[in-house]
C-alpha cells in the first residue's frame, strides 16, 4: 500500500529582501509557485533553513471572524455563562501580523492577555451550510493569537476596540491544507517557555462544523475567510519582553516577543 504524503504546509516567507511563496518540509522551506487558493503549488528546487526566513503571514484574509466562550474551562475562568448558541465577533484584519513580529503592548490599555487558537480558513464560499457540508468549504488550518486587551473589553462592553490593536492578531506560520484534523490536536500556549494553555479541539463547546454552519446563516462566507475557533482555559497576562508561542503540531509554532 502506497504511504499517504502529509498535507501541505503552505507559508509565505522573505529572504534575502524578497517575499515567496512556500512550502515547510522539517526544517526547511521550498519556494513554491502558485497559493493553495489557486490550486496551482508547483515546487521549485530551491529551500532555506528555516532559520534563515523571516514568516509572513500565510495570506491576507478577507474576514477574520472569531469564536468567544468556546471551551468550557475558559468560560469558567472568566465568570460568564457557558452560551446558548456560538458567540461570534469581528476583530479587524489589521490587527493582523506574523511570526515572530513583534505585539505592541500600549500601557494606557490596562492587563493584554494572550489566547491561542487554532483558526479555520475557508477555501470555498457558501451560505446556509448544513453541519454534514461543512468540512467541504475548508481549504485548511493556521494557528491564531487572539491578543486581548481584558481592561478595554469589560469596560466597553462590545469587544472591537480591545480585540482590534495594530498587532494584536498574530497567525501563522503557515496554513496545513486539510479538511480535517484529529480531535486530539490541541492548542499549547507557553509564556516564556511555561504552558499556560493545553486544550484538545474535542473540548469545543461548538464544534468546527456547527461553526461554519452558524455563521453561514447570516453572512455568506468567502474564500479566505478566516474562523479564529476560541481559546482554552489558561489565557494570561502578557508584557513587554515577554516571548509568546502558540503551538498546534500538526501545523507548527507562532512565536512573538511583547514590546512597548
């Protein structure tokens, strides 16, 4: 029987002052022609250590739409009641940076948490998604910081000024182009090398499907839509100097340093 080849971790990546598509394969990166938007990944027989690219973010998405209270212990740890029913938010794609960027923490903005989270990219558009159709309108997986500022949130009551910072939406560092992962994947964030958050994705209050098929519902949904899917329990605070990394295996690690 033929071995099955791992889905594609598509990235895109600078070196040497120029910007490429890739391909990660260990710890090396090929140049790739074409995004997995297109269809058309070609390799071309050149790679770099992985030490030597600097990441960008896999593309630019059209919509970043995410999940809040998605997993029963976060939801617990911040006092509120489990919902009824998705609770889905906007944070602007501006926000967005890559890894290894730096997140600007601004000191008039009060306690910055982190939360990492595995976020869903949407390879084909559709509306009113049944929960049996949806896994057909996923062209992959990245991973998503959802950078928070808790202070701004609570205080304002609806939540696009505390989630929606220049640089307080990194993700990356590519995007693995599959349907469906494992329901033991999970989503580890260290703060300066110490877990803070281990959650399996089976531990969704709203599973991925049921995500899709919510928001559908009431907005079509586009190619390059991202759904950034909620945060374990263990969300923290975060500082300047502080290194921050949110790791999904089957994807990779998004690494950032806080600054002032």
């Amino acid at each position: 029987m033929a071995k099955k080849e791992a889905p594609v971790r598509y990235c895109r990546f600078m070196v040497d002052g120029r910007s490429y598509s890739g391909q990660i394969r260990g710890n090396s990166v090929d140049i790739v022609e074409g995004d997995p938007f297109s269809g058309i990944i070609s390799q071309i027989r050149l790679s770099y250590p992985v030490e030597r690219v600097k990441f960008l973010p896999p593309f630019a998405p059209k919509k970043l739409w995410c999940i809040g209270r998605n997993y029963v212990g976060h939801v617990k740890e911040l006092e509120h009641e489990i919902p009824s029913e998705p609770l889905v938010f906007l944070k602007a794609t501006s926000s967005i940076i890559g890894a290894n960027d730096f997140i600007r923490i601004p000191a008039w903005a009060g306690t910055i948490h982190y939360e990492g989270e595995l976020a869903v990219v949407i390879g084909k558009a559709g509306k009113n998604i049944s929960e049996e159709d949806a896994y057909e309108h996923v062209l992959g997986y990245t991973i998503m910081n959802d950078v928070t500022a808790r202070a701004l949130q609570n205080k304002d009551g609806q939540w696009t000024r505390a989630k929606s910072f220049d640089t307080f939406g990194p993700l990356g560092p590519a995007i693995l182009l599959t349907k469906e992962l494992p329901k033991e994947t999970r989503v580890v964030t260290r703060l300066n090398g110490r877990v803070g958050q281990d959650g399996a994705i089976e531990q969704m209050i709203f599973p991925i499907p049921r995500l899709i098929s919510h928001i559908s519902r009431f907005a079509a949904l586009e190619e390059g839509d991202i759904i950034s899917t909620g945060t374990p329990q263990g969300v923290g605070e975060i500082k300047a100097g502080d290194l921050i990394e949110v790791e999904i295996e089957p994807i990779g690690m998004l690494k950032n340093i806080c600054s002032e």
